[in-house]
C-alpha cells in the first residue's frame, strides 16, 4: 500500500480558497480576495476585488485613480462582508485576505469581531496599513503574515496529495510546481 500525503491544515485549506478566489479579481494593481470562516472553520464568505455588480471593471475600461488609489473597485474584504448571508457568524472567526489590507477594510472587518486576520503577501499601496497593526491590538484581532512562497509550498502539498490513493490526480505523471527567483 503507498503511503498517503499528508492532508491541509485547515489554514492551507483555506489560504489556497482565498487564491482561487483571487483568480476571479478584476483590478491588475492587486487581483486580491478575501474569504471568512466562523468559529467552527465553515466558510461563511467569499469575495474579490471588482467593480459593483453590472459596471465595467479596471480589467475592461483602465483604473479610476484618486490620490493614487483606484477607487472602481470594491475590495475584496467589503465584497466578502457584502455577500456574507449571516454577518453574525463572522464574531470569533478568521479572514484571509491575499495582500495585506488596508485600513478602512480592516476597521470594516474588524467591526464585525473577527478574531484572527491572515494575509498572504504584500501590496505596497495599501491605504494606510502602517496603521493596522495598531487597530488589531486595540481590537485583540490576531495578525499573521503568510509568505506568498508559503502558499505555493502549500499549493504542491495540494497536487501531492491529490496524486495520491482516491486523490483524482493520481493516474497521471507526477507534478511539480516550479517558480523562479528574480534575479
């Protein structure tokens, strides 16, 4: 019998359905999500960047730029908060959000008593993230950092995984994840 892979950690899990999501994000400066579990780690909520609903997003017409942000778009965070159906259940909760968040997305998240708040990644214009750190602490949120090469090991751990026994990947040839350094 071969030895199965080990299986996600409920942060992996849920790390790599914040980049799925983000796959859906329509603004190039920063394709981001946002995806909320509850305390029992049931996703109660998703959402990336986008224009509302039936308007063109940056991807079809160019950024709507105001004192460098482009404001066309809804963040992933109010996105996530938008479509969440029970808003209460997010209290005690954990959101991960691809690059770090900005100040108004965190006070808006934070409002609604999420106990822990992952990032994966950086983005250097986030509006007033030097004053995030500061917000969390006031609201005994914690704050994690996740290395964007954290998330690609955690992506193989995935494709291994599902090249093992039941995995639906395990009858092909095996895959391995490359990226390169910037030199």
């Amino acid at each position: 019998m071969s030895r199965k892979p080990p299986r996600l950690t409920v942060d992996e899990y849920f790390d790599l359905i914040a980049l799925i999501f983000s796959c859906r994000g329509t603004c190039d400066r920063l394709r981001t999500s946002t995806v909320i579990r509850d305390i029992d780690n049931i996703l109660i909520a998703g959402g990336y960047n986008g224009a509302p609903s039936g308007l063109l997003h940056c991807d079809d017409i160019g950024h709507l730029m105001v004192e460098g942000h482009c404001i066309r778009t809804n963040h992933g965070e109010e996105n996530a908060l938008l479509n969440c159906l029970d808003l209460s259940r997010i209290k005690n909760g954990v959101a991960t959000i691809i690059g770090n968040p900005c100040y108004p997305c965190v006070r808006k998240v934070v409002s609604k008593n999420v106990k822990t708040l992952r990032y994966i990644g950086t983005y250097n214009n986030a509006l007033g993230f030097d004053h995030v750190r500061e917000l969390c602490k006031q609201k005994s949120v914690n704050l994690e950092f996740i290395d964007v090469t954290e998330v690609l090991t955690t992506l193989q751990k995935a494709v291994n995984f599902l090249q093992g026994p039941g995995g639906p990947f395990r009858n092909i040839p095996k895959i391995t994840l490359k990226y390169e350094e910037e030199k």
